[in-house]
C-alpha cells in the first residue's frame, strides 16, 4: 500500500455553512466575514487556469507532440512571479512498451475514472471547461487557445455564471521521523467565497440564477503533489526525457465544502513522502523513481460541484463529460504573489501514526 497522506483531524467553524466530505482526514475550520475580493489575477482573468494533460513516455503522439507543445505551455510562464496557470502531467502506460514508471493507480483513475477518458494524449482545461484531444502539430496553439478561453470565464458576451474564490496555499518540508522515510510537507489551505458573477461587469453578486444553480459555493477541494524536472527514460524516444510537472499523488483528494458569499474556510495537512506506489495494474511495490523533496510543487485546486456543463456547445463532437468545472487553483508562489505582506501562518497539524 501507498505511504500516501498522514492528516489531522479537528473541525473548528464559526458561524459558517461548511460541510466538509466526513472522510476524518483533514482539518478545516472556517468562519466568515463579507469584504469583497481586492485582488486582480494576471491577464486580467477571474482566475488561474488549471491545466491537466494525459500522457506516455511510451505513446508516440504524446512524445511527438503533446509533451513538447505542453513543455512550452510550461516554459511560457517560468520566472513569472504571479504565476497565470498550472499545469499537471499524469502519465499513463498507452502505447508502445507501456513501461511508463510514474504510471499510478491514481493517475490511472483520474484519467479513467475521473473524465472517463482510455486514450493519450488528452488534455482538460479547468476540468473540461475546454478539452483538447490527440497529438499532432497544432497541438501548442490548441493549449494556449484552450488556457485563454478559460481565463476570464466572465468575458464579454459570455453569460455562463462563475463563482469567483480566492485560494492560498503554504506549505512547509519537514524531516523524517525514523529511518528510511523520506519526509513530509505540512500544508494549509485559505479559501474565501465572494460570490456568483451572472453578467454585471463582471463583479462578484448574487443575482437571480437563471442556471438554476445555488448560489452558495458547493465545492470541492485537491491538493496535487507535483515533482518537476525529473529525468526518465522514455522507450518510444529511446533516450532520458525531462518530466516536467509529475503528479505523484494526493495532499488532499476530494474535500467537499459549502460556502456562503463571503465566507471563508481552511484545510490542513501532512503529506508524507511515498518510498512505495502501486501502479495502475494495482501492483504495490518500491517506488520507481524516488520522491526528490527538493523538486515538490502542491498544487491546489477548487472545483465547482454544482458545474459539470460549462463551456461546451452544441457541437456533438465536443466532449461532454460531466465533471465539476475548477475555478481556482494556487501554488505557494502564486500565494506569496497574492499575499506580498503576509507572514506564512503556522502549520500545526501532527502527523498521526499508523
């Protein structure tokens, strides 16, 4: 079994409407305050675009096409401090050998299960607000395309009602506990609600939901462990290829929460460093490629639950599947960029022992 997510448990809310999913796994409190959202995204979106691409170091078309193309996507934005979008890459075994060694039952799942998707490469934008499909020499205009689309959300013209959340993340490395463990990340999350857009300038409201949505926030929380820069080798190109942006595992998976305009919650964690993995045949086994804390990104998303349809037209061919919309996600340095003057809070979740 997976040395995956050592998390903490106690629930503080004051005055609040903050149903967390009762898995018992995370810590969240939340208490609220009405003040409206004083910050401005880069481009001027309402948001940082998620990105999430499937891919193979073993499928032709994926390192043909996709993983070059999403490597610029990637190096576009490098040394931006107010980091625009985030991108995940969650390998598959598809095509050829089928020996990618970052091949997990979760990222097996979140492929399959998840968006209901089998081949590679494909690519979600804000959880299917957009989706790109296949490899071929279009495919970096596709994903530029497909981010600048989900950016604003509230453009001009476009009368899809978007809840509009701010989202912080800090995260701190800590030292292993006993011999042969790799380490642990404590990490918090800050989420605050301003409410729903419905066309009035693009400014946070509540107005009638002609979508006949809730104009509470029902939302769902990830927090994505990524390592970047890893050096693997890929049997389709017979050489070492550079891994950008590689889910490893879960932070947090799948925290449901409610929210009121204007209020606010908080999750805490510990994540613990896998040294083993089970691969998406289900095989539990040593780590293929150890865990460098050194290269860990955690990456944290919020999705809308109430929006599984966003962004698709009446276009047969697009796809449809029905998955919560994200409407944020963070990194610490697009925190730090968020929050100049903000001290990082102190982490105070404990590891349990199992």
């Amino acid at each position: 079994m997976l040395e995956s997510v050592k998390l903490a448990v106690v629930m503080a809310i004051a005055l609040s409407i903050c149903t967390p999913c009762s898995s018992g796994l995370v810590e969240e409190s939340g208490d609220f305050g009405t003040k409206d959202s004083e910050r401005t995204y880069p481009n001027d979106w309402t948001h940082r675009p998620f990105v999430e691409l499937f891919s193979s170091l073993s499928c032709v078309y994926c390192m043909s096409y996709a993983d070059p193309a999403m490597d610029q996507v990637i190096h576009d934005v490098e040394g931006d401090e107010s980091n625009p979008y985030n991108v995940i890459v969650f390998h598959q075994t598809n095509g050829g050998a089928g020996d990618d060694p970052f091949h997990t039952e979760q990222s097996k799942s979140r492929m399959r299960d998840h968006y209901g998707q089998t081949g590679t490469p494909n690519a979600q934008f804000d959880g299917n607000y957009r989706y790109v499909g296949g490899g071929g020499e279009e495919n970096y205009q596709d994903y530029v395309q497909a981010i600048e689309d989900s950016g604003p959300r509230e453009g001009e013209g476009n009368d899809e009602p978007f809840k509009i959340v701010d989202l912080d993340i800090y995260s701190e490395f800590i030292g292993s506990e006993s011999e042969g463990e790799a380490g642990q990340f404590k990490i918090t999350v800050d989420i605050e609600y301003h409410g729903q857009s419905g066309g009035d300038g693009g400014f946070p409201t509540n107005p009638d939901d002609l979508a006949g949505e809730d104009p509470d926030l029902n939302g769902e929380l990830f927090v994505f462990m990524v390592e970047d820069g890893i050096p693997a080798y890929s049997s389709y190109l017979d050489e070492i290829w550079n891994n950008r942006m590689v889910f490893r595992e879960y932070a947090i998976e799948d925290e449901e929460f409610t929210l009121e305009e204007g209020g606010t919650t908080d999750f805490s964690a510990v994540w613990k460093v896998p040294t083993t993995q089970i691969d998406g045949d289900g095989v539990s086994g040593d780590i293929k490629i150890p865990i460098n804390p050194g290269r860990m990104i955690p990456i944290a998303v919020v999705f809308d639950r109430d929006d599984t349809d966003s962004g698709n037209d009446d276009d047969a061919s697009d796809d449809t599947y029905p998955t919560p919309r994200a409407i944020q996600s963070a990194t610490p340095q697009s925190s730090k960029y968020d929050n100049p003057d903000r001290d990082v809070p102190e982490i105070k979740t404990k590891t349990e022992k199992y």
